[in-house]
C-alpha cells in the first residue's frame, strides 16, 4: 500500500514505450513523464517499478527497478528510446534505443530498432474495436535478435497487449479507471503479476 500511495501522480494520458516488456516505437509525450508498476501474485515473483520522463525533444528516459526475491540487492536499469520518425498513416512510427545502459539491471546494454504502426480498420471492426498497432524489432545482447507485439483498443477503456519478446510471450490487458489511471494484469513469463500506472503530462 504504501508503494501505492507514493505512485499516484495527476496529469494527461501519454503514450508508452512498452508493449508489455518489449519495445514499442511509440514514446511519451515531450514533458511528460509516467510511473508504473507490477506485483507479483505469488512471494517469489519479482516485482517492477518503472519511472518514465520524456524530454522536450522526445528523448525519453526510463528507471527501472527489479526486485527479485531470490536476491538482496535490488537490481536497477537505465534505459534510452530516441523517436525517429512518428507513425504518419501510411509509415510506420520508428524508434532506436537501449535498455540496461549501466549494465546493472538483466538486460546488460541490449540496443534495439523497433517500428510500430497503427493497422486502418474497417468500419464494420471499428464498431467493436477502436484501434489495432502492431510492433517489429530486432535487439542485441539479451534481447535475443527479433521480438513483435501487438495492441488492440476497445473503447476507450480496455486495451489489450500480446508480444513475443525475448523468445517468450507476455501479454497483459489495461483498464482505464481515471483519466490518468490505468489497471494493468499481465502474464509474464506465465507468471501472472498486476499493478497501476499514472501518468503525468503539462
């Protein structure tokens, strides 16, 4: 509860650099900032925080911490998304960036290409739902080569998210509770986890 309590931030909806753990070419808003978090359902899964901050230029700059139990340290990463093309209609948003620049997280300075584009939808799907994105990419080091996800939106409420990300599959579903406020369940690794994240924008 008290983790909980320290998390809540007021502000605008922003967009995500995270499909569920995987890249995704889409960063925050420029000043805008997010912070999120996943607990483990059961002692022995590691909980997840990240912290989010986007430059005036789109630079976005990530903390992550890892808390794993079998460990005492707690395990920190420092991770860097450069925007460089937005998605247009026709192309695709386009983005580079590194994840565990310190090399003190699992990751251990993974750099990645990652492109995301917003699928045109029918107006007969339209009806059920509101938005379809699909993600590509390829990474280095424990990012193990290419990895791929996807969202889709139903409403304006509930999204959910399926990848294929280091040679596993995650997917997670989010439930908008306020105007900056989601309700977030994942299956990460076939473990179940969930949390809230709140995001911060001028």
């Amino acid at each position: 509860m008290a983790l909980l309590g320290g998390c809540l931030l007021t502000g605008a909806a922003a967009q995500a650099d995270r499909v569920v753990l995987g890249p995704s070419a889409e960063t925050l808003s420029p000043n805008s900032g997010k912070v999120q978090f996943l607990l483990g359902a059961k002692p022995e899964q590691a909980n997840r925080l990240w912290v989010d901050y986007s430059s005036p230029g789109g630079i976005e700059l990530e903390l992550e911490r890892l808390d794993l139990h079998s460990e005492s340290k707690k395990r920190y990463s420092f991770n860097i998304e450069y925007p460089i093309l937005p998605d247009l209609g026709a192309a695709p948003a386009v983005a580079v960036g590194v994840r565990d620049l310190t090399g003190t997280g699992i990751e251990h300075g993974g750099f990645y290409l990652v492109a995301t584009h917003s699928i045109p939808l029918s107006e007969r799907i339209y009806k059920v739902m509101r938005s379809f994105k699909a993600t590509v990419g390829a990474g280095t080091g424990s990012i193990g080569g290419p990895f791929a996800g996807m969202e889709a939106k139903f409403g304006t409420d509930l999204s959910l998210h399926a990848e294929l990300y280091r040679r596993r599959p995650n997917v997670g579903v989010s439930l908008r509770l306020a105007r900056n406020v989601q309700a977030n369940a994942s299956s990460l690794d076939g473990s179940f986890y969930y949390g809230l994240s709140y995001t911060l924008a001028r």
